[in-house]
C-alpha cells in the first residue's frame, strides 16, 4: 500500500509538472507595434536585463525568462505579477538578482516594455 501510495504522489506530481510545463503562454507584443515608450524600454532591458533574462520564454538564463510576465498572476518567484513588486524587484534587487540603477523614466519604460512581453 506504502508503495502504491508514493507512486501515486509521484505520478501525480510528475502530470502536474508536465501539465505547467506545456502551458502555452500568450504571445508578446511584435515589436512592429511597440510604443515610443515600450521600444524605449526594450533599449533599457537590453542594456540592463537581458544578460540574464530571455524576454521571450520561461527558460532560466541567470535568472527567469520573462515571457508573460504581466499576463499571469503571479511571477516565477510567487510573488505578485505587478507594478509595485516588480519596481521593488528591479530598484532593490532579490536573492541573486542586484538591484538596478536606472532613473524614474527608464523605469517607467522599462514597465511597459515587460508589459509587451
């Protein structure tokens, strides 16, 4: 029964990995139709992000891969996909991430540059 037990866990876990792995995640915003801002702040991301962020997957680079990044609820750290936590996140830094120096405008188009994502 034990071994019955841990096989159904572990099956279960392994559909449940299988099943958020294969979730299709919506599209990004082609940059053909960035705003002055977002295509702004797609300069910033490359400058200061991109080197260890993919903007557009969920694969681990340093750190997470950014893709849909606004359009779910929550990002990959479990933290609240929005405007205050991400601006913390960016200016502060988190675990291995350091915090980003990058002025009020930057930031400002950098937000909707991850928005596009």
């Amino acid at each position: 029964m034990k071994t019955f037990y841990s096989f159904s866990l572990l099956a279960l876990a392994a559909s449940l990995m299988a099943a958020t792995a294969c979730k299709k995640l919506p599209p990004s915003k082609p940059a053909s139709q960035w705003t002055a801002q977002e295509a702004s702040g797609a300069a910033v991301y490359k400058n200061y992000c991109a080197r260890c962020h993919y903007p557009n997957n969920t694969y681990d680079l340093h750190g997470p891969g950014l893709q849909a990044l606004y359009k779910q609820k929550y990002m990959p750290s479990g933290a609240p996909a929005n405007d205050e936590r991400i601006t913390t996140i960016i200016l502060h830094g988190r675990g291995m991430m350091p915090a980003t120096q990058i002025t009020d405008e930057q930031l400002a188009d950098l937000l909707a540059y991850l928005k596009t994502l």
